[in-house]
C-alpha cells in the first residue's frame, strides 16, 4: 500500500520518504475547460483546488499530488487517521458546461506507531507533537517499618521496630544536619512524580525559540516544535509502561527502559520485557538520604568521600534531575521505534551495548561543582561538546555547564514526523 510522511521527512537512515498522496484522474470524450478536485470528509471539504491550467485539463490520465494540508494550512495527523469517510471528490466542467463528478474513497492509518500524533501549521511554522507515554504507580521504598524478633529464644519474643532510615550512620546525619524522609506527602505522591516526568519529557523533547534547540528545519524552513506529552493507559496507544518509584533511605534506584517490541529483528527487547516492571523498567525518584555503592570511584574531592557514598538529594536538585531522566528513559523507545534496540541501548554508539556500560573513549576527571549523579557512575563515554547543545540520549565523560545545553536532537526530535507515516488504502 502507498503511504506518505508530513513533509516528506526522511526515515532515521536519511532514505527518502513520499511527502504526498498521489492520486490519478482521467479525462474523457472532451478536452475539460475547469477541473475541481476536492478532498472531503463525506460532503465536508477538507482542501480544494481548482485547475485551470490547459495542460492539465486534456484527455488522458494526469497525476495529482495532495501534502495532507487542509485549506487553511493545517496537517493533523490525529485528524486524518479518524476520518471515516474520506474521499476524492472531483468536477469537471467541459467546453459545453457539462459536468462530470466522480468519487473515490480511501483511508489513512498510522503505519508505524500508535503512540504519537502531529499537528502542522504551515502559516505560523509550529509543529505540535501528542506524545502517549504510560506512566504507572511503582510505589515508595525507604518509608516503611517492620517489627523484628531480636530475642535469641525462639520461646521469646522481643519485638523491636526497625525502620529503613536507622541504617543512615550517625554521622552522616550530623554531617549533612537534615533529618530522614520517614513518609511520602502529598508533594511526592504518583500524581506529583508523573507531572514532573511529563514535564521533563516535553522540556527536553521540545525544541523551539525558548531553548538551545531554537526549531528545526525542514527542506530550508524553520519551524519550531512543541512536545504535549500525556499519559494514557490504553497500551494500544501508548508507549510501554513504566513504573514511577519514589525512593529514599536506600541505595540509588537507577532508572531503565528497555522499550517496547519493535521488528527489528532483535529479540533482547522482548526477554528484557518479561522481568517484572521496577526491576529495570522504572524510573526512580531518588530523594533524601541515598547511598551510593560505587562512591569510591567518584572523584577524590568529591564530599562523597567524607561520607562513606552517603549523599542528601533535595527534593529541589532531585526534581530537575528526575525531569531530565525521565525525557532519557522515554527517549530509548523513541529511537527504539527509529532505529531499533541496538541504537537505543548503546546510546547512538556512546555506550555498550550489553551490559549497558559507556563507551571506552576516553577518561577525564570530573571536577565540576555540582554533577548529576547519573553520570557518576564511570567516566567513560564520548567527549562532550565544550559549547552548544548536549544530546540527551548519548553518554559523556565531561561536562562543562551541562545543565541549560541538553536537548533531544533534532534529528531524533524529527523523527516524531516520520513516526507518523500514513498508509493510504
């Protein structure tokens, strides 16, 4: 089946894509003296034109091409796929003002994914993207206690309450002069965490004149491009799901996402996503007292040294933190569905591919002030750029005033356009 992509994007390899439904129409008998084809929802008109042009109003079959626009320069993919009764509707006129009309139906359906739509205006040069992700409850850990038996006896019982945050040494407390998370408010509730990832997914995904990103362009036009991230727990529209994990008292959760299924011809995916979600599919909200295993390869200036891997996260640097994981560990499925689960999992070539470790090319010690702690985790990965934009979805070795330069690329965020392929039937 024919199928075509808004403006004609080019698939994440750069092979050509169609930017057009192509139809075909015949004249008969006369030569026609004025041709009006029209593309309707039943009798509703979506986009007209009329043609005038002699050559192309001759006897014999002649191509037409229509981009997909309505009259007033809107492309609507969401619009397009729920159409029911779309047609190619024409009126012709010959030299003796008679009419001839004819009818063709046809469809569009997504032939990719489900999981995005995109809105085009032409005229304002704004692309608005509806990105379905699935974001589900995962729970707290490090707020809950439990009685233990500390009597010896096995007559005896001693109850004694044993709480996560009486692991946290002393010293640490003193250290840092903050008491322990020992419940979650209403400030870091499921609902709460899903509108900070949201609100990540569309900070980092966006690109337009209020961030590094500027816009994107597009056959030599510039156009600037919104990300609307919404969750919907309809797994037929939507991405995978994923956990949402608060977490305190306890050893740094990593966050993961190992995507979806997608025929590429890999099956890792697919055995990944037979573990339970939260084992690796999650992402963690890592707040409060959080202890790290491998602080001893950390820098040696780092105060991590002094504590022994014990590290207070305010909710205020964890928040931004959480918002730039979140668009990351969405993002995977997004090149996923792009480039399959290779290229996602070795993070555009900057890492391995597994285990998922970053790319030996190169050591540097990091030596500024505040690093997220994500990237802690080794120094290996590829040099980050010293100015401009700083890929959310590689792995670095350094960074250099990071944190208002990481934005998807627009050669990832592009692909949002070619997701949306429309077959025609």
């Amino acid at each position: 089946m024919p199928s075509f992509v808004s403006l004609g994007i080019a698939d994440y390899s750069g092979n050509s894509e169609r930017g057009f439904v192509q139809f075909t129409y015949q004249i008969a008998d006369n030569n026609a003296k004025e041709l009006t084809l029209q593309i309707r929802d039943g009798s509703s008109v979506i986009f007209e034109e009329k043609i005038t042009d002699a050559s192309k109003l001759k006897q014999g079959e002649h191509i037409w091409k229509w981009d997909g626009f309505d009259s007033g320069g809107i492309l609507d993919t969401a619009k397009l796929t729920q159409y029911e009764n779309l047609n190619l509707y024409t009126i012709g006129v010959d030299s003796s003002n008679n009419y001839s009309r004819k009818k063709l139906d046809f469809s569009m359906r997504y032939d990719e994914v489900k999981w995005v739509d995109v809105k085009i205006d032409k005229n304002s040069k704004r692309i608005d993207v509806t990105l379905r992700v699935n974001l589900k409850d995962g729970g707290a850990r490090g707020i809950e206690c439990y009685e233990k038996d500390i009597d010896p006896d096995p007559k005896l019982r001693v109850p004694m309450e044993v709480c996560p945050w009486d692991k946290i040494p002393e010293e640490v407390l003193s250290h840092y002069g903050k008491s322990p998370i020992k419940s979650r408010t209403e400030r870091f509730s499921f609902e709460e965490l899903k509108k900070m990832a949201l609100e990540g997914i569309n900070k980092y995904w966006s690109r337009h004149s209020n961030n590094i990103g500027k816009g994107v362009n597009i056959n030599g036009e510039f156009y600037e491009l919104y990300i609307n991230s919404i969750n919907e727990t309809n797994p037929r529209l939507s991405l995978n799901d994923v956990p949402l994990i608060y977490n305190t008292n306890n050893p740094w959760s990593r966050s993961g996402n190992t995507g979806g299924s997608y025929d590429d011809g890999n099956l890792d995916d697919e055995v990944m996503g037979l573990l339970p979600n939260g084992i690796v599919q999650r992402l963690s909200y890592n707040v409060g007292y959080i202890f790290h295993s491998n602080w001893k390869e950390w820098y040696k200036g780092h105060p991590i040294h002094k504590t022994k891997g014990w590290v207070f996260n305010s909710a205020v640097d964890e928040t931004e933190d959480f918002m730039e994981t979140s668009a990351h560990e969405i993002g995977h499925e997004i090149l996923q569905a792009l480039a399959g689960t290779v290229f996602s999992w070795q993070h555009k070539g900057s890492s391995y591919y597994f285990p998922q470790d970053r790319k030996p090319v190169g050591k540097e010690s990091i030596k500024e002030e505040y690093v997220n702690i994500d990237f802690m985790e080794n120094s290996k990965g590829e040099k980050a750029p010293a100015r401009g934009e700083i890929d959310l979805m590689k792995y670095y070795n350094n960074y250099s005033n990071y944190k208002n330069r990481i934005i998807a690329s627009e050669k990832d965020v592009l692909g949002f356009l070619w997701l949306t392929k429309l077959n025609i039937r």
